[in-house]
C-alpha cells in the first residue's frame, strides 16, 4: 500500500476530520453496518484484532480509488465511529421514548462508541508524534 | 417505562391488590349491615382478575413486554344466609332476617393473600430498580 | 463497522448475551408474580428458541469462536406448565422469588464484569483506567 502521511496528517491536523466524513454519503440512520471493508480489514490485522465478519462496503464517495492508504483508512474509521456514536444515540433516545430497546444494551453501545473514538482520537495523536519525528529529521 | 425491566406488570398488581384490599375493608365494615342507604342489606362485594398482555407480540423484546393484571369490583352472587331473630326490625313473618353473605374467616384470608402478593411485587420492583442501576455502572 | 472490531470478543458477547437474557427473564417473572392470583394464567417465561440459542451460543463462545450476530429473544407462555391450583392459575410464588433472586444476581454480575471489561480497554487505549 502507499504511505502518504503528508496528505492525511495535514488534513488532520486542520482539523479537516468533519469534511473526511462529510465526503461520504450519510450513513442510514439507525442502521447497524454488520460487516467490515477490506480497508478496515487490513487495518484490523495491523492491530491484531480478529476479524470474521464477511467484508461488506459501506463506503461510497472515494469513486472507487483502492481504500489502502492511510488517509482512506482514517477516513473509513472516522465515518465508522460517527454512525456508531450515532446508532448508540439512536438507541439511547428509544430508552427515554419508552421504546422497546433494552437499557443495557443502550449502555454497552454509548460505552463502545466512546471507547472507538477514544482509540481513533489516541491512533491520531501516535500518528502525529510519527509525522513529528519525521519531520525534525536532519537530511 | 422501559428502563426498569417488569416494572408495569408489578405496577398493575399493587394496583390490583390495594383495590382488593380496599373492597375487604368494605366487607367487614359491612358485615352486620342489614340495611345500607337504599334500604337493602348489605351484598359482599368481590374483585375479578383478568391479566391482558402488555403490547403486541411485536414489542415483547422490550422491557415493557410481559402481563399484567387488571380488576373488576362485582357483587358476589352467592345467597344470603338467613338468622332467627323475631324482635329486630327487618325481621320477616317468621322472625328470620336476612344477613350478609359477608363469611369474615374469608375476609381475612384474603386479606393475607393479597397482602403477601403486595409484597412480592413491590419486591419485584426494587429487583428490576437494582438490576437498572446496575447497567448504569457500565458507563461508568 | 470497523470501529467496533474491538469489542467482537467472545467474553464480551458472551457478558452483553446474558445481560439480554437476564433482563428478558426478569420481565416473564413480574409477570407471574403480577398474576399470581389471576384465574387461568398460565405462567411465562423465556421463549424456548431463544433458550436453545442462547445455550448453544455460551457453548459456541466458550471455545473461543465470536458470533455473527447476536441472537434475539422475547417471553411467552412457557411451554412446559407445573401443577395448577383449584382456579387454574400454574404460578408457584415462591419458585418465583427464588428464580428472581438468581436471575438479578447474573445480571448484575455480567454487568460488573462487562464494566471491568471497558475499564481494561479504556486503559489499554489510553493508559488511564
């Protein structure tokens, strides 16, 4: 895959993560995507974390550029993590209608959607710190 | 109601049992009674149950799924028990004067058993209470 | 989702599983409790299909494999009914009571491990418990 840290950490570091997600269509509210992209797949295997789920796509708006470099892969994580933040919202809102969502698992979805983001706001930090080092290399 | 798991089917049953508890007060303040405001002795009262689903099959994943109970107060149609005594004023021909069909031992036996059903339920409520504060702890 | 390959874990699964069928009992025994005294009522419970998937789930995590998905339950009339009283009513109160007792104290206790659990993530993700 190619590496191009410039592209994706300068528009991280302007802040440019809403317009990464904007780029796609909107995820369909309320729904829960049960499989993973090939993208987020290899990333997956980057990490270690098993993935058995069958490789679904749910990425629409990169026109069909090969979701290997990072900034693809950022950006998949950023919409994944916003419809997941989402989806637990959605759930927790059936909670306080009466609805007929279980409060537990309305608790495990804000839980998990808080931990995801925590883990994509950490792998932008390290990748940063990455860009950092480089950058004060002597030539 | 859906954060406090079978917290409308208990509900429905304190309700249930304190109308219940009510209607047994009436019995036994009653029980003498041969004449109550419209000149006829006094008929026990009694309460019927009924439970009905509380949605339709389609929901019964949520925390309101389930039954609860509902209560009709009706006149007990059993007859009333006639007692001998000539001086009283609602005596008949043959000095026999009708009673209510009011049987206290019953009373109270019933009175128990909706009294420990109370219990159970608002048992059940601070169950469902406990197990909701306990998903609370896992955002923590 | 991507995002949330962290948590398709079978100790997870198997925590949140429980929780869904512990509160899913919890709502069948107020029911029998509510209607211990209703004439005819017949006692409720787990529906029987999803106490097979869910047995056959724990077993199926237990050897380490994930789920696809989670198995979805509700309650009904118990398929298999004990002795009835005079007016038909199949309730034993305190059968109840026990199997209330039981089934709160798994819920709260996948509960307090599923919490542990996000603690030892949140802590491997950002060295703060």
């Amino acid at each position: 895959m190619t590496i191009n840290p410039l592209d994706a950490l300068s528009s991280l570091t302007q802040g440019q993560l809403g317009n990464m997600g904007a780029l796609n269509a909107n995820p369909p509210a309320g729904a829960v995507p049960t499989g993973m992209t090939p993208a987020s797949e290899s990333f997956n295997s980057l990490l270690g974390t098993q993935s058995t789920a069958p490789a679904t796509s749910s990425v629409a708006a990169t026109g069909g550029a090969s979701p290997t470099t990072w900034g693809h892969m950022v950006q998949q994580m950023v919409m994944d993590v916003n419809s997941q933040q989402s989806n637990a919202n959605v759930m927790v809102n059936d909670v306080l209608k009466g609805g007929p969502t279980p409060v537990h698992q309305a608790m495990v979805a804000t839980e998990e959607a808080s931990l995801s983001f925590e883990f994509l706001t950490e792998v932008r930090n390290k990748v940063l710190d990455a860009y950092n080092q480089i950058m004060q290399m002597q030539v | 109601m859906s954060m406090i798991p079978g917290i409308d089917s208990a509900a429905s049953a304190l309700g249930v049992e304190r109308t219940r508890l009510d209607v047994i007060a009436g019995n036994l303040a009653n029980a003498q009674n041969t004449s109550d405001a419209s000149g006829q002795v006094y008929r026990r009262k009694m309460v019927v149950f009924e439970s009905q689903l509380n949605n339709a099959l389609g929901e019964s994943t949520g925390a309101n799924a389930g039954s609860s109970v509902s209560a009709r107060v009706v006149d007990d149609p059993s007859p009333m028990p006639k007692v001998y005594m000539p001086g009283h004023p609602k005596a008949d021909k043959s000095g026999m004067v009708e009673m209510p069909n009011v049987d206290p031992l019953n009373e109270m036996v019933d009175m128990m058993t909706a009294s420990r059903s109370y219990q159970a339920n608002l048992q059940a409520i601070q169950t469902g209470r406990s197990m909701f504060e306990q998903s609370l702890k896992i955002v923590e | 989702m991507a995002s949330d390959g962290l948590f398709i874990t079978p100790a997870l699964q198997s925590l949140r599983l429980s929780m869904d069928d512990a509160a899913l009992r919890q709502q069948a025994i107020s029911s029998n409790i509510a209607n211990v005294n209703t004439p005819g009522y017949q006692r409720m419970d787990v529906s029987s299909s999803f106490q097979q998937a869910f047995s056959d789930a724990l077993n199926r995590l237990g050897e380490g494999q994930t789920l696809d998905e989670m198995p979805q339950g509700n309650i009904e009339t118990a398929a298999v009914q004990g002795p009835a009283r005079p007016d038909g009513n199949t309730v034993q109160l305190e059968n109840e009571m026990v199997s209330m007792a039981n089934n709160s104290a798994r819920y709260e206790f996948a509960g307090e491990m599923l919490s542990n659990n996000y603690h030892g993530i949140k802590l491997a993700i950002t060295g703060q418990p």
